[in-house]
C-alpha cells in the first residue's frame, strides 16, 4: 500500500522508554522520521471524508476511553513484515479495543495484517537470519532496566507525507466527553 498522504492515530511514548527507543532507532535506522509510539489505526488512506471529517469523527470515539497505563514485556518480531518490537504486557486489552472501536465508519478500513498493540524497534530489515537480527535488541532491552509504565491519556492523528514524515493534525483526549451546545 503506497502510504503517502495516508492517515493514522498514534500513541506518543514519553520518558525514558521514548528516549531509550529514540536512541536505538538512530543507531540500527539512521534516518527514521518517526518519535517513539503506539500505532491504534494503522495508516490508511481517506476515501470516505476529508481529514477534518475523520477526525471529528474519530474524537467522540477516543473520548469515551479513560485514561490507562501501558506496561511494555519483551523484544518480538513479526516475521512475515520483518519488524522487530516491544510487545505490551499491560494495556494491550484497552489498545485493542479502542483500534476496533475506531476502526468503523469513515476509518473503516480491512488490516493488511491482525492488529497487534506494540511499540516498533526497528522495520524495513535486510534478508538475514533472525538470530542475528534479534540479538542485539534482547540486549539492549535486558540492559534497560524495568522501564515505568506509561499512561496513555491522548492519541494524535497524523498524516504521512511523501517523504514519509507525519504531520501532526489533531490530539484527541481519552475521557474528556465534548461538551454539547
């Protein structure tokens, strides 16, 4: 899927984890225009509404969430993508839940692949075994010391542009219900 000019709701990941995952994407993908997160709605493009509809729409959904922790577990890949990422110990019920609630109406939209909550290390890697690939990630996470959990109170929908970086459109609040007037 060509994902110029596509859309996604993310969760940004602040604090030492965010800086931790910063720091290993500059080091095994020089480059990388994306800031530590958790993709909700994995990009897509808007065929049913103009960006400022999909957001309106996607904004009463968001607020009827609460607020919650996310826990990061362990170093995984997904080998038919060839991405290696943090899997989610805790709070992966209310990613995945919140995907399907969004994943309706104007953001409808069939997964290429099953949604599964995680925090991307690394993508686009070479054909070489996965031993090798793997490695160096299992360490550096085994050198991190338990990373806190992070509370996850707002999502941000972006676009993709060309050259693949996002443009921030709108942050979305978990459990701030709008106000009707």
């Amino acid at each position: 899927m060509n994902l110029t000019d596509s859309y996604a709701i993310v969760a940004y990941v602040a604090g030492p984890i965010a800086d931790w995952v910063d720091r290993l994407r500059k080091d095994s993908e020089p480059g990388c225009p994306h800031h530590a997160h958790i993709t909700i709605l994995p990009p897509r493009p808007l065929v049913r509404a103009a960006p400022s509809a999909a957001i309106e729409f996607a904004r009463p959904l968001v607020s009827q969430f609460e607020p919650f922790q996310v826990r990061f577990g362990s170093v995984e890949a997904f080998y038919d993508s060839r991405v290696i990422y943090l899997s989610i110990s805790a709070g992966a019920c209310e990613l995945l839940t919140m995907h399907d609630v969004l994943n309706t109406g104007l953001l409808e939209q069939t997964e290429v692949f099953d949604y599964v909550p995680h925090l991307t290390l690394c993508q686009q890697l070479p054909q070489e075994p996965w031993d090798r690939l793997l490695e160096p990630y299992l360490r550096r996470w085994q050198e991190l010391d338990a990373s806190p959990p992070i509370r996850i109170d707002a999502v941000t929908f972006v676009q993709q542009r060309a050259d693949g970086r996002w443009i921030d459109l709108a942050e979305l609040g978990l459990g701030r219900v709008p106000a009707v007037g």
